[in-house]
C-alpha cells in the first residue's frame, strides 16, 4: 500500500514527513500544479545564483591575462598581475618589471630566469601559466 494522504487546505501532506506543508492552493489549481510551479521557481532561482557566479567571476579580469589560454603576459604585466602567479611576491614582481624595464620586453618565458629570485623549479612551476605575447598563428 502506498503512503497515506489526509488533506491540508488544497495540498495533500504525507503522513511521517518531517516536511511542512506548503501553503493551500489557490482556489481552481491543481496540487500537481503547484509542485510543478514550485520546481520551475526553484530552476529559475538556480538559473540566476550561476548566472550571477559566472558574472563575477569573469569581472575585473586583468589585461595581461591572455583570454584564450589564461595565462599571463610576463611582457604587460603590472605588479599585482604578476604576484597573482604562485611563488611570486612583491620584491619578485618588482624585479620582473624592472629587468623588462631595464632590458625590454622578454623574448621567451624560458628569459624570466635572467630576474634574480627565479630559478629553475621556480619557472617550472610557472611555465604554463605564462606568455611572452600572442601566440603565432599556424
């Protein structure tokens, strides 16, 4: 036997649910009605909470990150930019943009290297999140 209903107001309420019954429905509605209306409400509220989640997470993307790939142009970078990368501080990021000032633009990622504080596990560990411009077409 399946489970038992009694009736509250228009809208049927299982016996042992720990649920509270929803409010009565309105007069000429159907319970199923309100179920189905009551899902596509809760659709569009899960619809809008990502819709918003997206949003801000695509907002205040720097310039120097390279749309495509996601990485960070070593080249255009400022500061901040710069110390968003791991192991990349400060001081770091300082001396990234004053070697590029000092020398110009980096020619290859492999370059970054030539700046005091980056060593090999250092630039392993940053060589795909990195770019030295737009890639070439092939």
């Amino acid at each position: 036997m399946g489970p038992v209903t009694t009736r509250v107001g228009a809208v049927p309420v299982f016996n042992g649910s720990l649920r509270q019954a929803p409010a009565p429905a309105p007069i000429g509605r159907k319970p199923q009605e309100i179920i189905v209306t009551h899902i596509s409400c809760v659709k569009r509220q899960l619809a809008a909470i990502l819709a918003v989640a997206c949003l801000t997470l695509t907002m205040g993307i720097p310039a120097a990150v390279a749309a495509d790939a996601g990485t960070v142009n070593i080249n255009t970078a400022d500061a901040q930019q710069l110390e968003a990368l791991p192991r990349i501080g400060p001081a770091i990021a300082q001396r990234i943009i004053a070697y590029r000032e000092k020398n110009g633009a980096f020619k290859r990622p492999a370059d970054l290297m030539n700046v005091k504080g980056i060593g090999e596990s250092t630039f392993l560990q940053l060589k795909d999140l990195i770019t030295t411009g737009p890639k070439a077409k092939r």
